[in-house]
C-alpha cells in the first residue's frame, strides 16, 4: 500500500497536468445551479423541464466501468450520484483517471434522470476540478480508536464521521432556541469585556496577559457577572451573553479551560423565580429537541429523563448524607479529615462550606440523574449571592444537576454595596494564604453598587455541559469543535480523563 506522501506526489504530477494544460485547478468562482438538496427535493421536476444544471462538491466515491463510471458528488447539503460516459465527454473522459482523486471539489454539468434502478443521477456533460485535493481522504475514519488524532484534525473527523457532524448542528440549535428563548422573554444581548483588569464573577483562576499599548497587566475573563450587574445599574431590567469564557484550571471530561455560557441577570427577581425559568427554558429545548410540545422525557447517558415539573429540590448540605456525613453535625476540621481520609487534595485553610463542596463534587454529584434543583449553599462558597433570611450561614442559590454534571449556577445576587466589599476582603484573604480561585476586590464594583442595583437573580448555563449531554458526547472534547490540545511536539503527554 502506497504511503501518504507516496500519495500525495502522486496528485503533485495530476496537479502539474492540469496547469500545463492551461487549466486552474482552483479557480476563482464556480457555476452552481443550486444545491444537491435542492435538486433532490426537485428531482421529478427538473428531469422533466430537461434543462443542463451545474452542481458542485466534494468526490466522495469513483467507481469505473470501461467507457463510463459513477461518483458521488457532496455539497454538504446531500449526495448525488453523477454518471460520466466516453461517449457524452469524447477526449474529456480521460482526464478523469489522469486529474481526479476522491477528496477533490468538482464541479459536473448536465442533465439529470433516473437510472434502470432508479437512482436519481446527473448525466455529467463537462465537468472541472474546482479545487485539488492534494492528500488523500482517511479510510474508515469513524473507526480510528486514536481520539487524540481525531480531536487534532476535527475536520476530518466531521467530514468522515456523520454522527459527528450532527452533533455539532445539533449544538447550533440548542444556542439558536437558548437564543430565541431569551429574546422572546424580553431580554437584551450584551457583549461585555473578555480583558479585564480584575478578574471577578466566578471562583476561579484566570488567565493572565499583558497589553504592551497600555503597559498593563489584564486577564481573560471567568465570567461576565460583575460586568452585566452594571447594566442592571445602568437601568436594563434584563440582559444576557452568551460567549466565551476562559479559566486555567483542569482539562478532563467536564472541564475546558475555554468554554462557551450562557449567563443572564433579570432585575426584581429571586432564586425562586430564576428556577421556574430554568424550568421553561430546558423543556422548550426538550420540546424542541423532541419535535412535540408535549413530550416531556429525553435520553441523556442512557437513561430516559422526565423533565416534567416540578423538578426536586435538594438543599446542598444534604448531598453529604449521601455518605454518611450529616454537615449541620460536624465541624469544618472534621470534614478536612473526611476529605483527606478519602484521598481529596486539599488547599490550606479551606472553610467548611469548600469542604463541603469538595466531598459532594468528588462522591455525590455524578450519581444525581436530575434533573434536580441544589438549593441553599454555605456562605463561603457564593461571595455574590444574598442570604438567606433567618440562616445568615448560607446564600439564595441554586445549581441544576443534570445526567450527573453541573450546568446552571444561579443566585438571589447580592446588591448590598457594604455586604459585598466585606465578602470581597474575607476573599482577598483566602487568596494571600494560597487560593488563587478566590475573588479579588474591585472596587469599581462597589462603586457601581454604591449608585444602587435593583433586586435580581442570575444564572450561569454551561452550554457546553448542556449539548454534551443532550447530543449523547461522552465529554466536552467531544461538544467543543476545536478543543484545546497539547502542541504534538510537546515531550510531556497530554493528562484527560475520559
């Protein structure tokens, strides 16, 4: 068998003929009559009106007879089968063997009818290479077991692998309806800053760079919280964003250090009101999905989920019951013994509520199918959220667990200036003893705060975590078109887990 350069020489000498002959093997603009789609759908009509029409895309497959062969020609909207004669090219026919390979873009003209089978066909009655493939397509590609391979040359991977691609359409959708969904309710897109002089909205740890026009230090953002707060400050009763964002934390099935959200903020609401939208947001992606407005269940990792409402509340402190620990019932050192006795890393100093949240990430989260509302958190893990009347230990939040992943964080956010800064400084603390996922203190904030933001809720939607789930991908690797890959020359190997 011939190797991948013996191959790609060959198609030098092919492209070499085509130029010596005067031809362009990339030309500027091609004749298209329109799409494959198109004349599918039109198929009975166009053979009818007998009229000459040019298609263009990609040689899928060759197949020789003698004086005349078929190919499959892909335009990315559908195939079409063309069907190349001696008799119907003349000298033309020869070019066919001498210039073409599977892989390149061609563009065939004719007439089209039904073969003795009744497979629509295109009688091709000239035809030109509109783009020369120079490296041979992969055989088999779907079933390459190398997925660092697969996730390094994506394009080839939608481009021999359906499923895949239908994945991706399918995500542009689940954003399209999250879109739609949030217009029709009234609120504004926003686009706020993804460099910025103190990183806030989430714990986290960001990504640093430097602008040399200004000689200042900037991070990518985290999240776009503090930014679209302002805009409740500025007067807008509803705002959203989706876009990206960037934390230089773990790669695994879960986690990408840039990854696309969903985060809205809806003055004079609460937590309470943020679910039931939540809600109405994901059964009309269902719905969607489903293509019935009635059909409230959906497979996600092999289980049938009903998403009818109401869906389960869970207060978080609750999840730890799962094993065994009653957290009312212990202190912060007795859960640092717990996590350590169970093998969890831990950062010096961590508060009780971290603990906490540590032991359920690592041994509760991913056996809750959901969907299922975590209501209620610690203080020390949600600097941004209001407390909850009469439990000053603990915050308005939620989080939706969904198919054993977290993909929406939301809060009753904290409007109060004074409460805010406080929260602000105890972090600032944590971050000199050694946690760099601690929120820094920005003073414009509370400045912001200080000119009075409405009462509100917000929510975070990790989209990503979303249509992973809802396509059947068995990591964020698999959602994320062009996830982030170690250089292929970098000595150390790449550390994910599947």
């Amino acid at each position: 068998m011939a190797s991948r350069e013996e191959l790609r020489t060959e198609r030098l000498k092919k492209l070499d003929l085509i130029t010596n002959a005067g031809g362009d093997p990339y030309p500027p603009r091609v004749r298209r009559s329109f799409s494959v789609s198109y004349a599918r759908e039109h198929f009975d009509q166009l053979v009818q009106e007998e009229k000459i029409v040019s298609l263009v895309g990609r040689l899928r497959a060759l197949r020789g007879h003698g004086k005349a062969c078929f190919a499959n020609i892909d335009d990315g909207t559908g195939t079409v089968q063309a069907y190349f004669t001696a008799d119907a090219l003349g000298k033309e026919y020869v070019r066919i063997a001498e210039t073409i390979d599977v892989g390149d873009f061609l563009q065939v003209e004719g007439v089209l009818f039904r073969t003795h089978t009744g497979e629509e066909t295109l009688r091709v009655s000239s035809f030109a290479i509109i783009a020369k493939s120079l490296l041979p397509l992969p055989d088999k590609w779907h079933s390459l077991q190398d997925k660092e391979e697969r996730l390094r040359k994506r394009y080839l991977d939608i481009l021999m692998n359906p499923d895949v691609k239908n994945r991706f359409v399918m995500r542009s959708t689940i954003i399209a309806r999250i879109r739609k969904f949030m217009e029709v309710g009234g609120f504004l897109e926003a686009e706020t800053p993804m460099l910025q002089a103190i990183p806030g909205g989430a714990l986290a740890r960001p990504f640093a760079t430097h602008l040399n026009a200004l000689d200042v230090d900037l991070y990518l953002r985290v999240a776009p919280e503090l930014y679209l707060k302002r805009l409740l400050v500025a007067g807008f009763e509803k705002v959203f964003e989706i876009g990206r964002n960037f934390r230089n934390e773990g790669i695994d099935r879960e986690h990408n250090p840039e990854f696309t959200m969903m985060e809205c903020y809806a003055a004079y609401w609460d937590y309470e009101k943020m679910m039931g939208f939540m809600e109405d947001l994901v059964l009309d992606i269902i719905h969607a999905l489903n293509n019935d407005e009635k059909n409230n269940q959906y497979a996600i990792g092999g289980k049938v989920i009903d998403f009818t409402r109401p869906w389960r509340r869970m207060p978080f402190t609750d999840t730890l019951k799962e094993i065994g620990i009653d957290y009312d019932a212990v202190t912060a050192e007795d859960l640092r013994q717990e996590a350590k006795k169970r093998g969890i890393a831990l950062k010096p100093a961590m508060p009780k509520g971290k603990l906490a949240d540590e032991l359920y990430k690592k041994f509760v989260r991913g056996k809750l199918d959901g969907p299922v509302f975590l209501v209620d958190h610690p203080l020390d893990i949600s600097p941004l959220a209001k407390k909850k009347p009469g439990n000053a230990d603990h915050v308005e939040r939620f989080q939706l667990v969904l198919g054993g992943m977290e993909i929406a964080n939301a809060f009753s956010e904290l409007n109060d200036p004074l409460d805010q800064k406080e929260r602000f400084i105890a972090q600032e603390k944590e971050r000199a003893i050694g946690d760099e996922e601690s929120h820094r203190l920005d003073e414009d904030f509370i400045e912001a705060l200080e000119y009075g933001m409405p009462p509100a809720a917000g929510l975070g939607l990790g989209i990503d975590r979303f249509a992973a789930l809802l396509t059947g991908a068995e990591n964020l690797r698999e959602i994320i078109l062009f996830p982030f890959m170690r250089p292929e020359n970098s000595p150390r190997q790449e550390k994910h887990n599947e």
